[in-house]
C-alpha cells in the first residue's frame, strides 16, 4: 500500500469502519511510514477535539422534540426508489417533469420496483406508451415480473381507464377511483398504495379541472397509506403550467444536464 491509498483509509480506520484486511494493510503501511503515522495522530487529535468540543453542545428543547417526533413516525417512511428523493413519507404527493420515454422511464421502473420489493400495491397509469410497452420497460429490471402482475400486485392502466371513463374527465370519479384503489391494496395485505400518473394527456381547456383535482387530492392523501408520482411531459407544458405542477406537488423533479434534480421540496398548506 503506497502513501495516497493509506491516506484514504485513515479517517475510516479511526471510525473502525474498515475490514479485517483492509485494516493489515493500512497497519503494514504504518509501521514502515513516519509521515503517514503523523497523519493518523494529527487527524486522530482533531477527531478528539471536535469530540471534545460537541459534548459542551446542547441540542435546543424544541429539536429535540423534532428529533423524538420522527424517529416515533420512522414506520411512515418509505424508499422512493428515486436517488434523488430517497426516503418520503407515507402521504407524499411528487411530480416528475419529463421529455421523452426513456427519461419517464429512469424514474418510474425503480420507483414501481421499490414499491413491489416493500409490499405495496403499484399501479402505472399510462399515456404515450401502451401497456405491452411498459410491462416490457419494467420487465427488463425486475425480476419474475410476471408473477407481480398475475396476483395482481402490479397493475397497469391506460389513462382512457383511469381518468376519462366516461369519456370526460370528471374530477369525483377520478378520487373514487382512487379510494377504490387502497381500499383494494389494504383489503389485500399490502402495506399500501403507489401510483403513478400520467397527466400530459390533458388540453388546456381541461388544465383548470386537473389543477382543482390536484388541489383536492393533497387534502386527503396525508392520511392515507399512499404514495402518488404524477407524470408531466415538459416540453407539453407551458411556463403557467409547470408554476401549477410546482404548486400542487410536495416534490417535483426534472432531468437537468443528465440528472435528475429536485425543482421543488416544499411543505404544502
């Protein structure tokens, strides 16, 4: 082990955070290097300081509070499946804004796929993609996806279905379908529901009622067992329409330079 990879290592070995052989080389490397060991000491010294200083550090009564509050919620938390949201909380009402299929599809296989590996019916609403189309995406990360869709566990549906059954959109409908939906996943043993939806399918002469439908939909879904990611091609999407996306969704992310980014993270009233 040369002087840069024993550098590496050091703060780690401190923690005792490194393997059995990990920890003989870095050891090896020290007994044979001056300037290494005096590395470990200078860094082993701040460690104990800044130890030293935190213990005269006081956490303020109210976040305390806030920390005890969250670890007693810790079973409402749930992997997003999405590295840029992680953890969100049962309740969680998100937005991904999108250009093409495969960028929709970089969120929303790991975010069903999460959803299945925790117990939880998942349902796809789709738009521009068909059914075949999205068993196939979702079929080339997830193992016996099959066996998800025969007990009923992953079920996909085209937006003509879900959110124009009548053959308009009709705001009502739309939440009793949701409702119908998680008493489904509860009645069943799951753990919960997550959705996903796809809203580009609107015109602007509709966008009003989508937006009062959103709206409602943030009323309730906090007490639920839900988790809901609605789709927004982008480039569909006027500069009004995405200040509403913004709006109407506790989280709302978007491909910026190659990545995905968090466009908003705010409590909504």
């Amino acid at each position: 082990m040369e002087c840069r990879d024993a550098y590496q290592w050091l703060c780690a070995y401190l923690d005792g955070e490194l393997d059995r052989k990990t920890v003989e080389s870095v050891e090896g490397h020290l007994r044979s290097c001056p300037l290494c060991r005096r590395e470990l000491e200078l860094q082993r010294t701040v460690k104990f300081l800044v130890q030293e200083q935190f213990l005269s550090v006081t956490a303020p009564d109210y976040l305390k509070r806030k920390v005890v509050a969250e670890l007693e919620r810790v079973e409402e938390y749930r992997e997003s499946g999405i590295q840029v949201l992680d953890l969100i909380r049962w309740g969680t009402h998100a937005a991904q804004l999108y250009n093409t299929k495969n960028d929709l599809a970089e969120v929303l296989v790991p975010y069903m796929e999460k959803g299945l590996e925790q117990n939880e019916l998942c349902v796809w609403v789709t738009w521009e993609i068909s059914e075949e189309e999205a068993k196939d995406t979702l079929a080339e990360e997830i193992p016996r996806l099959q066996k998800y869709i025969d007990k009923r566990q992953l079920q996909i549906l085209s937006y003509e279905d879900w959110y124009l059954p009548g053959g308009c959109f009709d705001i009502q409908c739309a939440l009793d379908a949701g409702h119908k939906k998680y008493q489904e996943a509860l009645s069943n043993g799951y753990s919960g529901l997550r959705m996903t939806g796809n809203a580009s399918w609107v015109e602007q002469s509709d966008w009003g009622s989508l937006m009062e439908y959103e709206n409602l939909v943030n009323t309730v879904v906090h007490d639920y067992r839900v988790l809901l990611m609605c789709a927004y091609k982008e480039c569909k999407c006027t500069i009004d329409n995405i200040v509403d996306v913004m709006n109407t969704h506790r989280y709302v992310i978007s491909k910026i330079d190659d990545s995905w980014r968090l466009r908003r993270s705010a409590e909504l009233g």
